[in-house]
C-alpha cells in the first residue's frame, strides 16, 4: 500500500507540468488588449491580480513577444500554486522524512483519496473557507473528517509561511458536531477471557495482546519496534503522533518484556496494515460473540488499569491523553463488581505493578 502510495507521489511530479492548462488572464491568448496609440506606438495594457501591465513599443510583434512571455509567466506562477503541488512540496519537503511507514500510509491514503481529488487542480489562493467547511461537512465518517482537517490545516500554515497565501482560510475550521457518536465500551472482563483465549496461538495473538495491557492506539503499536524496549529501565517507548503526550515512554513490566522478546518476529514487528488489523479484529470480536471495536482494547486498558489502582495522572501518561477528562471518561461504561484480583487472574504479570519502582512525580 505504501508502493502504491510513493508511486502516485512520483507520477504525480513527474507529469504535473505535462497536463496541466492553468488559466491566463483574459485577453492575453487572443491579444485583445494590443492597441495602436495615437503617436504611432502599439500598447499592451491589462488589469492583473489588481495591478495594471503596460508594454509600450513602435513595434506589435515586440509588443507581442512581450504578452506571450507574460502568459508564460504567469502560467508557471499559477501551477506552482495548484493545491496538488503545494501538497507535494510540504509533503516531500516538510512531512514525510519525520514520521514512520504506518504514518506515511495514513497521509497518502487522507491526500489522495480525499484532499488531491477535490481540491488539487485549483489555485490554492482561490480555495475558500467555505468550500473546505462543507466539504469536511460532507465526510460520512469522523476519523477521515478530523484527518482531512488536521491535513489540510497543515497545508495552508505551510502555504502561508512560504507566502504562497496571504490568508490562511483553514484557521476557521472546525469538525461538525457528532451526533451519531456512540460511547466505545471496553471488554468485560468474561470478553476479555472469551478474546484471549480464542486468539492463543492466533497470527494476531501478539498484536491484540500489546494492544490490551500497553493500551496503544492502533497505529502506535504497528509502529512498534523491538528497539523500543529499554530493559536497563524497564520502559517502552510509543511512537505516538495524535496529540501532544502521544509519544512517551512508560513503565512496562518484566513479564511483558519476556513475553514480547519471546515472540519476536521479523523486522517490522507487526507487519501488517492498518486496514488489515481493523478488519481482523472486528471479524474475530464479532465472531465471538462481543459487539465491540478494535478501539474499545485501549479503552479496556484505561478501565483494567483503574481497577489495578492507577490514579488519574498515571493512567493519562500511560495513554497518552491529551486531557485527563478523556481518561477519566472510558471507565465508566465497565461493570462495577470488577475486582483487581480478576485482572491479575487473566492477565498474570502482563501488566506493570504501579505499586513497584514508579517514579512519583509521574504517577501521583
């Protein structure tokens, strides 16, 4: 998928100055504003981008040489501004050397399914607030809505920066209020013994275990590295990207470090696609039996963790909430007979020990 991706960028380039026809100003192609003065002179004079073009000569085809040359110019100056090649240049330039091949394949699939196709052959100084507001308005579905603003609000600030803009239209938008949204319930815990024991041995045992005591988002734990286990400290470290407290390292406990060593496999560790582990998972919670999401693992996590005794700030820098009101939030939904002993019970010693060698100024 990210082939496919790199090879859409590179075509992209390649032919960019090939089939584009950027708009002229009106009158330049047919010459229509050549006139002969009355002393003889021939004169160009034209209105563009609110600013009046003279070109005086005794000579028509000199002053024709020079409206050609101007549509030339400003042919150029209007395909570097295309969306479609602004895209390109923050994406190659900006974006794309500081995040991962999971991150990489999120980008390319927002860009050019969504933000490329609807706005990319017009100007970018042309695109308006409005336009971008319905359009977000439009997505049926909330994750592509957050990612093709988030996208597009990055375009512009690099647009703006680089003076390509001198208003930013992007700065007023906001995500649609969600009415649909239901709340994500975590597993219970007889869903969670019911989950466990039917993915034992599974190709996605280590991927779905990971997911339920580390509490990572599906793209952090696809980013995964082996690397990324500090044994001296007994950390972890969370290729995060979704908010400010995203990336971290948090305490991982011995069990789990054997656990992960044990089955190690072949550079990269999970293997797989974000697409394939959302239908997998899905598949096999709905064959079991249990009407949840691959999402509600982490949020099972944050209720597990609770029910160990975590407190609040210790659980948000676990997670890598932004806030701790979305922490504080997930829990909630579980039943409330859950008892530390029944995690312990099923999970052993996965889950670190809040209770060992935690550093204070963090877990309090």
């Amino acid at each position: 998928m990210v082939a496919k991706h790199k090879a859409q960028f590179t075509l992209l380039e390649e032919t960019r100055n090939k089939n584009e026809k950027s708009p002229t100003p009106k009158g330049v192609d047919e010459m229509k504003n050549i006139y002969k003065r009355k002393d003889g002179r021939f004169e160009y004079s034209k209105m563009i981008n609110n600013e009046r073009i003279y070109f005086i000569s005794k000579y028509k085809n000199v002053v024709e040489k020079k409206v050609r040359e101007l549509k030339a110019q400003n042919k150029k100056l209007v395909n570097i501004h295309l969306l479609k090649n602004i895209v390109l240049e923050w994406y190659n330039n900006f974006k794309k050397n500081n995040i991962g091949a999971k991150a990489q394949e999120s980008y390319n699939n927002t860009l050019f399914n969504y933000i490329v196709p609807t706005f990319g052959n017009k100007n970018i100084v042309k695109i308006t607030f409005k336009e971008l507001q319905l359009y977000i308005n439009s997505i049926s579905k909330r994750r592509i809505q957050e990612l093709v603003c988030q996208h597009l609000k990055a375009i512009f600030a690099y647009a703006l920066a680089n003076r390509y803009i001198t208003i930013n239209p992007t700065e007023a938008l906001k995500l649609p209020k969600n009415t649909n949204k239901k709340p994500i319930k975590p597993l219970t815990i007889k869903e969670q013994k019911t989950l466990l024991k039917a993915i034992k041995g599974q190709p996605l045992e280590t991927f779905i275990v990971f997911s339920l005591v580390l509490g990572t988002r599906r793209n952090e734990t696809l980013a995964f590295k082996i690397e990324d286990i500090n044994l001296q400290r007994e950390e972890i470290h969370i290729n995060g990207t979704k908010t400010e407290n995203a990336e971290r390292d948090i305490k991982i406990s011995p069990a789990m470090i054997d656990y992960l060593l044990s089955h190690n496999h072949k550079a990269p560790y999970f293997n797989y696609t974000s697409d394939y582990v959302t239908k997998h998972v899905t598949k096999t919670l709905k064959e079991l039996g249990i009407n949840k999401t691959l999402h509600a693992l982490r949020h099972t996590t944050a209720t597990n963790l609770y029910y160990l005794g975590w407190k609040d700030k210790a659980r948000q820098q676990y997670l890598g909430h932004a806030n701790i009101l979305t922490t504080n939030n997930i829990y909630t939904y579980i039943e409330n007979d859950i008892t530390k002993a029944d995690i312990l019970a099923l999970y052993g010693n996965l889950y670190f020990n809040i209770d060992d060698k935690i550093d204070d100024k963090n877990h309090n």
